[in-house]
C-alpha cells in the first residue's frame, strides 16, 4: 500500500491533479499494489468521477454543517467519494488532542478511514489509543529529504513502532524522505504495511518511471 501525498504542489494541482491520478491508475493496475492518491479538496471531487483508485482527502475537520467558515466537512468529503483522510500530518499538525480524537470519532461516524500521523515514538502511542485505521510514523526532520529516508536514518525506531502498531492491531505506515525501491524494501521487512510518499514521486520528471521503480521494493 502506498499513499501519495499531492500536498498543494503545482505539478499536483488542478488539471495536473487528474493528469497525475491517471499515471498512478495504470502503475497501480500494472504492479498490483494499492497506491491511493492523497488529493486537494477542490481536486476531490473530479478526481473521484475519472478514477477508479480509492481516493482520499488530505485533511478534514471535527464539524457538521453550520457556522464553520473555512472548515473542510467529514461528512461533504465522504459524499465527494473519498474513502479516507490524513489527520496531524506534520505540516498541518492538530496540536489540541481533544480534537484529534474528536475529528477520528467524527470520521468514524460517517464512514471515512483516517491515517494519523505521528512525529516520535510518544506521540504514536497517544495516537494509537484513539483507534485510527492506519497510524504513521513520519519523522518531521525528514519530510521532503532528498538525501535520507526514514528507513534509512531510523530503523530501529521503525522496528519499535511496528511492535507498538501491531499490538494495537492498527497497520503502521512510514513516510519521509522514501525514494527508493531500498527504502521500501527495508520498511517492508522491518514490518511497515505501507508508506506515504509526496515530492519524490509529484515533482518527478517522469513520475510514472519513478513510481514503477519504486514499486520494485515489493518483490
């Protein structure tokens, strides 16, 4: 399973978004392997009526329709025909944990799997007890490395936070700075069910040559 994250790039954006959905479709159908592509609100919607992938939205929040200006409904997003969202990515961090647990309960409500994500070893274990589908140990020093990944420069914290998902039952992906078809082949064999990957892949050159590299690491 791969997740990948559009964040507000131009080469993920707008018409690019779709361009890029449909590279991801035929990678995906050729190698076999989830890759669920993590889109824009505003690219939602077009992307799910031109895509067969499972799609999902890259953030949500705790509210039901009213007086909440700027918010992005759970509830509107699952509608939309997404099937997930990230929560407490590293770049948009939901600092009051009475919120996080009250946006996964509210996802939960209306249908919608959530990813969240984790800096430290600490901060997974609080999150793992709010019970998401998927939890994520992502290093933020590392997000956007072009020199190390995270199966690189921190395995052994890899290897604990697996133990510590999977005592909870919840799959654990992994993401920083994951570039290479070596940096999957170790998250894979330290026991990761997945990984969340963004500019490697979004500001490619040839995004579908890259992903079909990376996928690699599965054999």
């Amino acid at each position: 399973m791969i997740f990948v994250n559009y964040k507000t790039y131009e080469e993920s954006s707008g018409d690019n978004a779709l361009s890029l959905t449909k590279i991801i479709e035929e990678v995906s159908k050729e190698s076999q392997i989830k890759i669920i592509p993590v889109v824009q609100a505003l690219d939602l919607k077009e992307i799910v009526s031109e895509s067969n992938l499972e799609i999902w939205a890259q953030k949500v929040d705790p509210v039901d329709f009213g007086a909440h200006t700027g918010s992005i409904l759970p509830k509107e997003v699952r509608e939309a025909g997404a099937y997930g969202t990230f929560l407490n990515h590293s770049e948009n961090k939901i600092s009051d944990f009475n919120v996080l647990t009250n946006t996964v309960k509210v996802c939960k409500e209306v249908g919608l799997k959530t990813l969240v994500f984790a800096a430290d070893l600490e901060e997974l274990k609080r999150n793992l007890d709010i019970s998401p589908d998927f939890i994520s140990y992502e290093p933020p020093e590392l997000v956007g490395s072009t020199d190390t990944s995270v199966s690189q420069a921190k395995p052994e914290v890899i290897k604990d936070a697996v133990a510590l998902a999977k005592d909870a039952g919840i799959p654990l992906i992994i993401g920083a700075g994951v570039k290479s078809e070596e940096d999957m082949r170790i998250g894979l064999q330290l026991g990761a069910a997945g990984f969340a990957i963004a500019s490697s892949i979004v500001k490619a050159e040839d995004p579908k040559k890259e992903l079909l590299q990376l996928v690699e690491g599965y054999k």
